[in-house]
C-alpha cells in the first residue's frame, strides 16, 4: 500500500504504509535508482527515508503528472532482481569499536539499567548485521537497525550539547555512530576510530542506505593504531 | 589576483551563490543566497555568466578593501554605502580603487543584502558550489561565517557590464505576509482544530530566524503527531515541532527531520519571509501546485524583463 502527493512545489512523494523493513527499503532504493536513470539531469535530488522516496524537479523541466505517473508505475513493479543482486553483492562494512568508559558515558549505566553485564552489552551489540535503513541528522550519520530488545534503551531526555566524533550510539532499537561532534541525545556505548564522513574521500560517507554493518570489539592499542582519541 | 579584504565582516556574512544540487542523500543541505532573485540580479549587474557567489550580508554592518580596483553591486534588502567615508549610490554599479573603504550598513527594511564583486568571490567550490554551509563547515574561506581580517580571492573580471540602474528593488514589507503553501506530506491528518489554527491564525516571524529557517509563534498547531519515521524535508516544508509553533525550513534546513509537516510554502513566498524581520505578521493560504507554477513562472518573467 503506498501513496503519492507533493512535496513543495518541486517534490513528489511516495511513502509506503506500514513499519519499515529491508525489503522495502530495497525497493525504495530500486525506484530510486531507475529515477536518476530515466530523468538524468533533470532530476534535481532524490531522498530515500524509512517509509518514502521523495524526488525533487523543476515542474518546467519534468512535468508533475508524469513524475507521478511514472512513481505509481515503478511502486507497483516488482523490485528489480539486478538491482537486488548489486545491492546483495554490497560487501559488510565492518566498523572497528573500543567499547569502554572512558570513551562510552552510558555504557555502564545501560549494563546496570538493563541488568546485563558490560560484556554481555558488547556481545549483544557486536554479534548482529545491521541494516542501513536512512541518512540524515548529519551529512555521514546512518541509522542502523535493529538492535537486540535487551539493548533498548531510550533516548536522553535532554540531550548532550556535544557528542564526541566516533561516538557509538542506541537508542530504542537503533544504533549508529556519530560522524562528527554535534549534540546528541542517543546512549554512548562505545568509540569508532575511523571517520564516517570525509569530503575527500569518494564517496564522502563511509555509511549509505542499504548497507550491511558490523561492529568489531578492538582493544584500546588497536583503537588508537587506528586513529582513535578520547 | 585580486583579493577583497574584510575589514569588518558584520554579524553573519557568508559567501554564497546558488547552492548545491544533488548532495541531500548525503546530508548536505543545498545553502545558497536566501534571496535568490537578488543573487541573480546583482550577477546580472555585473555582466557574469556564470554562477558566481556573492557575500551575502544579514543585518549589514560590514567593511571592505579590495587591493586592486573592482566594480561591486549590492542588491536585495536595501542599505546604505560609503566609499572611503563619503555616502555612494546603493542601486548602481560602482566603481572602487585600490585600497578605497566600501562600508555597507543595513537600512530599516528586509534582512539579505549581497555584495557582488566584479569576478565573483572565488573561494574553492565543494560539490559544485561555493556557497557556505555553517553547521557541516564547508564552503566559503574555513566553512565559517566571514570574520574580521579575512582575504577572500575574487576571480577574472567580465567586462561587460551593465552600467544603468537594473535593480531589483525588495517587494514593500505588507502589513501581514501570505504565505500560499503547497499542502501535502502529513497534512491530511491534522484535526480539525489544528487545521483552523494554521489557516485562521495570524503568526509572527520571531527572532530564531536564520539560514536553516524562520521560527513563527502564534496560536500553536497541535499536531498530536510527536514523532514520525524520518523522511526528507524541503525548501519551505513547514515544520511543526512538539510546542506547536511552525518552523519554515529554508536553504539551510536538515535534510530529513521526524517532525509532522502539513506542507511546503512556495519558493517566491519562502524569499519574502528570509527577509522578514521579526515581528512581521504572516499567515498562511494553501495554494495548488499549478497555482504555485503560474506564480514562479511570473516571477521569473518579471526577473528576466526587468534584467532584460
């Protein structure tokens, strides 16, 4: 079940019903893809979030009816098996984390406040893949889910002014890595050394929609062999 | 290559041009010159072809030096201007010597003034644009707004100039804003009652009014919604966070955000408010995107007759 309706003057936007999953987001990136194939440049900019796909024109240069048109016809297609296939190929994006105190404010209190033993937090939290549903809050900062129920914790009801760059990150059942510092209200449980947002780099995010990432616990030496501070 | 000294830069001065396309996956918001159609006409002063950027000035209340002579343009909220002491012309091309003081002060109406420079502000482009992004620190000289002391570089003039008065002049400020939008996104499920306080009320432009958008208070719109699964934004979507005082999200704005949005204001209204003062009275008038069509396409008639 999806609709379809303005975003602005300049947007058309397809939101799917119901809880955000892979496949989903599988096919919203699908769509994606076939619209910066099928418009080219006249594509201005395209958003893929949880539920939705939001496509942003000219209506001079692509007419709105036919935008909408071509939006119903491809959420009613089945997903394209190449696309999949690329996406599937897609290698796990293993991120290097030093889980301790010094670098994690929450993560004693999270092992206490869910009866759990800190090592038992990083094993819950490093042995699943997660999946990269959205982008946002900050250019590299990726929301990856879904984390065990034994780890859900809720966000900080006032948030930190400053969140250290690296920082990893739960809140409900989600987890990311803060890519640069900002404020922040999600639990820190650990420090990634490497940088998730870098303009020199190409692509720029080391994170985007429809990856699979894994934690992997490393020791303070190796922490700091790879770049990490705090 | 000539380079413009900032001698003083003013509260928040950034160096812009039209903005970023294509970056908004990546968290990039587009930035660009809050007042686009006076970005455009102070280009078009100068006989620039392309997209040169600009120091786009909030508030003005800035001094600069260029070390070699240059032609400069301001546009969009009107000022007033002093060349080495002595008051200049505002709405013409002028010409500045070596060395001269150009002083800019904001006059008593909008908030976006820009400073053109013949060559343009030739500070390094990132994704295409030179335009200044504050919080994801990139753009202009450092990713900052402009300070005291800065040098930027200004790239090789076109000597085409126009000399007559092409100005754009700022719309008069009215006695209350329309602010025409075009519904969609959570709209449908707003209540009755919140749905009358948005159309019926009378907001006000309040003072967290910057690039990223304008705060408006008023009768609050009580959405019920506290959260929502995030979901891009866009230029003009009117934001309304737990309190119930809409914010329009503008060229700085997050690029996705969980906030219920009942639709987006359209471009030419989204200019008129970034230069709204606070306290402005506006309100708001859902219009169709066919109606929001005719409006841009006269808007960008007018532009191009009064450049012609």
């Amino acid at each position: 079940m999806f609709e379809i309706g303005p975003a602005g003057e300049c947007g058309i936007r397809l939101i799917f019903s119901g809880e955000p999953h892979e496949a989903l987001t599988s096919k919203l990136l699908s769509i994606q893809h076939s619209a910066r194939q099928c418009f080219g440049t006249e594509l201005i900019d395209s958003v893929v979030g949880y539920t939705t796909l939001t496509l942003f024109f000219e209506p001079h240069n692509i007419e709105r009816d036919r935008a909408i048109a071509w939006l119903q016809e491809s959420a009613d297609a089945d997903t394209d098996e190449a696309f999949l296939a690329q996406l599937a190929a897609r290698p796990v994006v293993v991120l290097p984390v030093w889980y301790h105190p010094s670098v994690a404010p929450d993560l004693e209190w999270l092992a206490e406040e869910n009866a759990l033993s800190i090592d038992t937090v990083i094993d819950l939290h490093s042995d699943p893949t997660y999946f990269a549903y959205a982008t946002g809050f900050a250019p590299g900062f990726c929301y990856l889910g879904t984390t065990s129920p034994k780890l859900a914790v809720p966000r900080l009801a006032t948030p930190r002014s400053e969140v250290p760059a690296g920082s990893v990150a739960l809140a409900d059942q989600q987890t990311a890595v803060y890519p640069g510092p900002s404020p922040g209200g999600w639990r820190l449980i650990g420090s990634c050394p490497l940088r998730l947002f870098n303009l020199k780099a190409a692509p720029p995010a080391l994170l985007t929609i429809g990856d699979s990432v894994r934690f992997e616990p490393v020791s303070e030496s190796e922490f700091r062999a790879l770049g990490g501070s705090g | 290559m000539t380079v413009l000294r900032i001698n003083r830069a003013g509260a928040a001065s950034t160096v812009q041009d039209s903005g970023r396309i294509g970056t908004l996956q990546l968290g990039l918001p587009p930035a660009g010159a809050m007042d686009h159609p006076a970005l455009v006409s102070g280009q078009h002063l100068l006989g620039h072809t392309q997209d040169e950027a600009a120091i786009e000035m909030a508030y003005a209340n800035t001094e600069v030096t260029p070390d070699s002579s240059c032609l400069i343009a301001v546009t969009g909220a009107p000022v007033s201007l002093w060349v080495d002491g002595a008051p200049a012309c505002d709405t013409e091309v002028l010409k500045i010597g070596a060395g001269q003081r150009v002083s800019i002060k904001a006059r008593s109406h909008g908030v976006y003034s820009y400073l053109h420079v013949s060559g343009g502000i030739a500070t390094p482009a990132i994704f295409d644009s030179r335009s200044t992004s504050v919080r994801e620190g990139i753009g202009g000289l450092a990713g900052t707004y402009l300070r005291d002391g800065d040098q930027l570089p200004i790239g090789f003039a076109n000597s085409d100039v126009i000399t007559s008065n092409v100005s754009l002049p700022l719309p008069e400020s009215t006695p209350t804003l329309m602010l025409r939008f075009v519904p969609g996104f959570q709209y449908e499920l707003l209540t009755e009652q919140a749905m009358s306080s948005l159309l019926e009320s009378e907001f006000k432009v309040t003072s967290r009014a910057n690039r990223m958008g304008v705060a408006l208070s008023g009768d609050p719109v009580n959405t019920g919604v506290t959260s929502l699964l995030s979901e891009a934004t866009c230029y003009g979507a009117i934001q309304l966070p737990g309190d119930g005082n809409p914010i329009v999200l503008l060229n700085d704005r997050q690029t996705v955000g969980g906030y219920p949005k009942p639709g987006a204001v359209i471009r030419s209204d989204c200019r008129r408010l970034a230069q709204a003062r606070p306290g402005q009275r506006v309100r708001f008038a859902p219009c169709t995107p066919q109606e929001a069509d005719r409006i841009a396409w006269l808007e960008q008639h007018y532009l191009e007759t009064r450049l012609r």
